[in-house]
C-alpha cells in the first residue's frame, strides 16, 4: 500500500509523541495540513543529527536535505515532506531562507557541542527554534507584523526549557547546551555534567546554575507574551498551548529541584491535552 505525502507527514508527526501535535490538533484542516508538513520536515532534518552514528554521514544528509530545499522551491520535490509541504509554502509565506535555516541550526549541532556564552546560544536559538516559531505563526495567522517577534521569542523561551530538561539526555552525546560562561560563573564542571551520576553531578552549585537557567526561560516566556497583539490572540492559541504545555514542564522540573542529570521528565499526553483544551477555552 502506497503512502501518500500526507499521511508520511501525519505519521511523522504524531509519531513523534511531541507536545506540538496537541496544539495542532484545535486548526482548521488547511492550516493543521501546512504546520504538520513543516512540523515533519523540522523532525526530518533534527533526525539526522540526534539519531548520528557519524558526522560525516551526517553531513552529507544535511547537504542532501539544502540540495532538496532548492529542488522544492524549482518545482521538483522529491522527498515526501516536501512534497507535503510546498503546496503551502506560497499561501502562508513559507521561503526557501526559512527552510535552510533550520537545516543551517542543525548543522550547527555538528561542529559545535559547547556554546561560549548566551549571545552565542541565541544564535542557535534563532534557527532551530526563533525561525520555526516564526513559519508556525505564519500557518496558524497573523495580522500584525509584531506577532512574528512574539513568536520568535516564544520559540527561543519554549528551546530555553528543551535545554534544561535535557541536560542529562545531551551530555549523554557529548553536548552542554549551557554557556560555558555560565559554568564558570557557578562553578560548575564540564565533566561532573558529562558523568550524569547521583548524587556527584547534583550539588548546591548545579541548582544555582539550572536556577538561573529556568528564571532566563521565564523571562523569556513574559517578553514573548507581552509582545503579542491583542488582535492576532485568537490565532495564535496553537502558540499559546505550547507555551502552557512547555512552562507547566518547566515548573515540574522545578519543582523536582532539577534532577535532570539521570533523568528526563515529561508531562503524560492526558496533562499535555488538558493544558491545551484549558487553554482553548481561555484563550490565554
């Protein structure tokens, strides 16, 4: 039985288990058709890298992933995802820059696996989640240029809490997502992140440094929020689910004083379906 672009994208998708597909699930058809085409291509390029036995290999499947964004855009896609997601691409102002930045964010967790300081995190931000936040807006709707701000900010506060809730996960491969300035600031060592043992990881000094990482993400999620137009609100409740599925993460890992090291916590998909028919209702 043959798959169709669209049912490829729909399985990957949801096969995912990530807490996008809630958010996704309260749009209109066209629209739910357009963010889950650019959801997959976004799962499709991220795959190169996190399931990496080699980088070389990798590499050349990045290279492959930009030779097929050209194609797409000429006219000739031909990997199911783009296949699925060109169609879109005109009616929701989805370009070929888009597209290779998030390729480009990918290729960036290649060469890098430490980040100096935070002005040299936010670059990496800005293309793997700034941009994507920018193209979902774009797809759900927005009337005011200000909501593609809001959403790039969101972006960057919902990848601030992926990098807290995986700290473990990334050291596991070799990568610290957090500055290394900020280490040093708190007096916390590479190689006790890179051990990712209890109780030798855990220490007064690593809860002030994640501290402060959750009251930057925090923050991040407030100046997002504010920068929102009142009349793109209604639109952009996709966005608005994802920032209450990713903050009620956020305060769990608070709460549980930020045992990430050996441990990856994650709400249930009941949690993530009633945050997002919570917030539905209330539209905030």
């Amino acid at each position: 039985m043959t798959t169709t672009p669209q049912q490829y994208v729909q399985e990957k998708a949801a096969g995912s288990g990530s807490s996008f597909y809630y958010a996704f699930l309260f749009l209109p058809p066209p629209r739910r058709a357009a963010i889950t085409a650019f959801y997959a291509f976004c799962r499709e390029v991220d795959d190169v890298v996190d399931e990496m036995r080699d980088a070389g290999v990798a590499a050349t499947k990045l290279a492959w992933w930009q030779q097929e964004v050209g194609r797409a855009f000429a006219g000739g896609a031909t990997h199911p995802v783009t296949q699925a997601l060109m169609p879109h691409a005109p009616v929701y102002g989805i370009t070929a820059e888009h597209l290779l930045a998030v390729i480009e964010g990918c290729r960036m967790d290649l060469e890098q696996t430490r980040y100096l300081d935070y002005p040299g995190l936010q670059r990496y931000c800005h293309l793997v989640a700034g941009i994507v936040g920018e193209v979902a807006a774009r797809i759900f709707g927005h009337t005011d240029p200000q909501t593609l701000q809001y959403a790039h900010r969101l972006g960057r506060a919902l990848q601030l809490t992926n990098i807290i809730r995986d700290v473990g996960d990334d050291a596991r491969r070799g990568r610290i997502y957090l500055p290394v300035s900020e280490l040093q600031r708190f007096d916390v060592k590479a190689h006790e992140l890179l051990k990712r043992e209890r109780p030798w990881g855990y220490s007064e000094r690593f809860t002030a440094l994640m501290r402060f990482q959750a009251e930057r993400a925090h923050a991040t999620y407030d100046e997002a929020l504010a920068l929102l137009p009142e009349a793109d609100r209604q639109a952009q409740k996709p966005g608005l689910m994802m920032a209450n599925i990713y903050r009620s993460l956020l305060r769990e890992i608070e709460a549980d004083n930020f045992q990430v090291l050996h441990q990856r916590t994650s709400l249930t998909p009941i949690r993530k379906l009633w945050i997002a028919l919570m917030t539905h209702w209330r539209g905030r």
